[in-house]
C-alpha cells in the first residue's frame, strides 16, 4: 500500500476520474482532472488496473508504468471552480427584445405574446448598476455584459443605453467594460457603426454560403439574408471588434463545412469559428433540415480544424471548448444572471417554456422596484443541479462537455443512454486529444474505421474502475 502513488483526492476520488479509452491497437490513458492523456498500449493499461484498482504490488509492472505514476504524482491541475456564498456571476446577460427580423427555419425562440415586448431603460440600467456593485464587492476587474435575443439589436436603442451606461458606471467602479452581442447581422449601416465602435467581440450567425444562408435563414420579409449579413461581417471583420462566426450546421450544410472554414477565414479572418448542430423542430423538418449525422460532422469538424490551422483561427462546437475541467459548459450552474425584456432573471436564455418542458426551474429572481432581487436558495439549486447527471458518470467527456445543455441533453429523468449528442462530442473529444498528443495519424486511421467508430462512441464506461468488463 505505501508504494501506491499518491493521486491527490480533494473533494474527488481521482483513481474514479481516470479512463482508458481504445484507439485503434493503442489506448490513452486520460485523466482531465490532471490534464495528463498518455497514449500507451494495453499492457500498460492492464499493470495500471492492477496497481491502481486492484492494488497488486509488482515492482517490475509498478516500473514500467512510472512515468504515468509519476505524472500522475506531479500534476498540480485546479479542480473546477465551484461558486459558493453569494452570486458571482459569470456575466450579466441583457435580452433587449424577444422580437426578431429573421425567420431561421430552425428557430423556436417565436412568442407571439411576447414579441413586442422591450425592456425598459430603467430595467436594463438598474441590472447594470446591480452588476457593477456586485463586481466591485467580489473585487473582479471586469463588468462584462453580453446582449442575446430574438435578435438585440432588434432593440438598438436599449443597447446603445445599457452600453453607454455601463461605461459610464465601470468608470466610477473602476472596472473594465466588455460588451459581447450574438446577433444575426441583419442591421442598417447606422447600428454596425454602433457596433463597431462600441461592443468587443460579436457571435454572428452566419451558416454559410449564399445557398446555405439563405435556405436556413430566411428574413421575416422573406427576402435573403446573405448579403446583408455578410456586409455586417465584412465591416466587423475590419474594425477592431473581434469576430466569432456561428455556423448552425444541418444535414444539408454538413459535408460543406471545410467549404464554409476556407471561406470564413478567407474572407472575415474570425477569430473563432462556432460549428453547432442543428437540433431539429418542426419548422426545421417542414423545410427539409434534419440533425446532421454525428460521425459525418465528427469527420468534417476535424477536416476544418486542419483547414483553419492555416489561418491561425480557432474551430470549436460548444461540447468541446474549455480546456479547465468543469461542472457545466452553458450558463447555468455558474451564477450567469440573464434579464428578460418581462423582467425575469433567469439563467438561461431560452424561453421559460423550453425548460419548464423539461421539468426544469432556471429562473433565479426577477427586477422588482427598480432593483435586481435574485433568490440565493435557486442559485444554490443550480449549482447543484449542475452536479447531476447520470448519463455522464462514465463518460470521458464528463469534465469538458460537462453534459452539454441542461434543456436539450442532461435534463432531470433524461436517458441515461448516449443520443447523437453524446457520440459526436466523443469523437470530437477523441479529435481534440490526438490533436494536442499530435498523433494525426493515429486519428485518421480511427476515423476511417466506422465500425471501431461506433464501438467506440457507445462505451458506457470509459473508466479505469471498469476496465476488466470491458475485457471480459
Ligand atoms: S454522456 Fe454525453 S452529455 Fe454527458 S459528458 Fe458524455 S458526451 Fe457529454
Ligand atoms: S441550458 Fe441549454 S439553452 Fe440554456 S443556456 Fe444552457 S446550453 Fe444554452
């Protein structure tokens, strides 16, 4: 027992967060809570199982797996940071209006009810005086804002007030300002000149080429979206505002994706590419847009990193884009404060509905008399929610991906069983690791062997404790 390296425990049993994952003849050893992936062979894995799990003392084997001992031994790797006490939000998010110029076939987010609806000045300035106060207290340098919608900028007039504003309060503060809007770039000249004078970084969804935008992204007035968006991303891409693109990636758009990275990079020089798959309603199925196939957009996902490598620009779908382990990879669970045109707080941003679907209480407080007043017991009740998902347990991805949306993927009583979801993120997962050991070749051997692909995606355990099933 004394010889037994030492894998420091905290709050986590570590020998439990540790995973072999077969690649081919090879097998990577991965523990992200250490960030160590040692890529290695079976008889390694299999002296590793007996020394850890079935604590066997064999100096010869404890020799010849050493230096995953010892790697094991010496990282120092932070366990997620989790928020405790009172609020420390991840940002205050601002929804101007639910309202919106577009009509993307994929798109859910329509309330008739609520369409019109803007927020108020008042509201969108007492959050901001809320959230500098809160950022001085906690002693954070930042006051970052981020504006979602319908479209934000529907509403540019609520924008420029709570931009202008929370300047004027980060000043008095001393806080820096950082202003992120997600938009669909369909905007007059006027309000991109706002933008690019005033906003540090915009997402803007833009799904591809004129065939592929204009298909998946009508206008309310039915007219085409291409060209407007993409002078919208033109003039962003020459300012000094950064430029993410998000591309909602369809059955019809996915074999075109290294197409669309060339031409993003080309043309806007983005500094981040967003793929997400398009996750089908009835609007998307009534215009003939499905989910793509996952082991399709795995293939061409990785087929556009090699392609944006050249450009120096930065590929990611949101189940791969951290690279400190986490509990959640969306808002919810890390205090995010989202302010509604109606005055809810709630910490995501989708129409209460969707979540409450699922059986789901996101909301976190609401604007009364002029003030933010947030319920310290839900937030607690999100951080907690956060830790909860079955599915996950056994999964490699469980740190990263984290479960991915709480709405959509790991909602309370979902399956357990991995969905399309979950096999994509684990190859993209596989992808991302062989890219970081840079083992291209081992990769594309994997990826071009369907049958080892599939296998592979639907492992249930991914974890060292159960290795000897997996051999049985
Ligand atoms: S089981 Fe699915 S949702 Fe959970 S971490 Fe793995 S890939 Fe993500
Ligand atoms: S729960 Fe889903 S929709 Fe809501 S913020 Fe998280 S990822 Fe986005």
């Amino acid at each position: 027992m004394s010889n037994l390296v030492h894998i420091e425990a905290k709050n986590f049993n570590d020998v439990e967060q540790l995973y072999v994952l077969p690649i081919n003849e090879y097998f990577i050893i991965y523990s992200p809570l250490k960030a160590i992936t040692a890529l290695t062979d079976k008889t390694a894995v299999s002296y590793l199982y007996d020394y850890l799990i079935k604590k066997q003392e064999n100096q010869a084997k404890k020799k010849a797996i050493d230096t995953i001992l010892n790697a094991l031994q010496e990282s120092t790797r932070e366990l997620p940071g989790e928020p405790a006490g009172n609020p420390d939000p991840y940002f205050l998010g601002l929804i101007p209006t639910r309202a919106c110029n577009g009509a993307c076939h994929y798109c859910d987010f329509e309330h008739v009810g609520r369409r019109n609806k803007k927020m108020s000045y008042k509201m969108a300035i007492a959050a901001i005086d809320w959230m500098a106060s809160r950022m001085k207290q906690l002693n954070k340098k930042k006051l970052e804002v981020h504006f979602f919608g319908g479209e934000p900028l529907y509403a540019p007039d609520v924008v420029s007030v709570a931009v202008h504003y929370a300047r004027m309060i980060a000043d008095q503060y001393d806080l820096l300002p950082y202003f992120e809007v997600s938009t669909n770039g369909l905007v007059s000249d006027k309000i991109t000149r706002f933008v690019t004078d005033h906003i540090n970084a915009v997402v803007l969804s833009l799904d591809g080429p004129e065939d592929i935008q204009n298909r998946q992204r009508p206008m309310r007035n039915k007219q085409d979206s291409f060209e407007p968006a993409v002078r919208f991303a033109r003039a962003v891409s020459e300012s000094n505002t950064e430029l993410y693109l998000r591309a909602c990636i369809s059955n019809v758009s996915v074999r075109r994706m290294p197409e669309i990275t060339d031409w993003f990079c080309r043309t806007f020089r983005p500094s981040i590419i967003n793929f997400e798959n398009l996750k089908s309603n009835k609007g998307s199925r009534d215009a003939g847009l499905l989910e793509p196939d996952p082991y399709m957009f795995a293939e061409q996902f990785l087929r556009s990193l090699q392609i944006a490598d050249k450009y120096n620009v930065t590929v990611l779908n949101s189940s791969f884009a951290s690279e400190k382990p986490q509990f959640s990879s969306c808002p919810v669970g890390k205090d995010t404060l989202i302010v509604t045109p109606e005055g809810e707080i709630n910490s995501c941003y989708l129409l209460p509905n969707r979540w409450e679907e699922r059986g789901l209480d996101l909301s976190v407080g609401k604007m009364k008399a002029g003030g933010m007043h947030i319920s310290q017991e839900k937030i607690a009740g999100l951080r907690d929610l956060v830790k909860k998902k079955p599915r996950c347990t056994s999964c490699f991805c469980k740190w990263i991906c984290a479960g991915g949306c709480h709405v959509d993927v790991t909602y309370p009583g979902s399956p357990v069983v991995y969905d399309n979801y979950c096999r994509q993120t684990r190859i993209l997962g596989i992808i991302d690791m062989m890219r970081k050991i840079d083992q291209p070749g081992i990769l594309e051997v994997f990826l071009g062997d369907e049958q080892q692909l599939r296998k592979f995606s639907m492992q249930r355990s991914d974890k060292l404790t159960d290795w000897s099933n997996h051999e049985s």
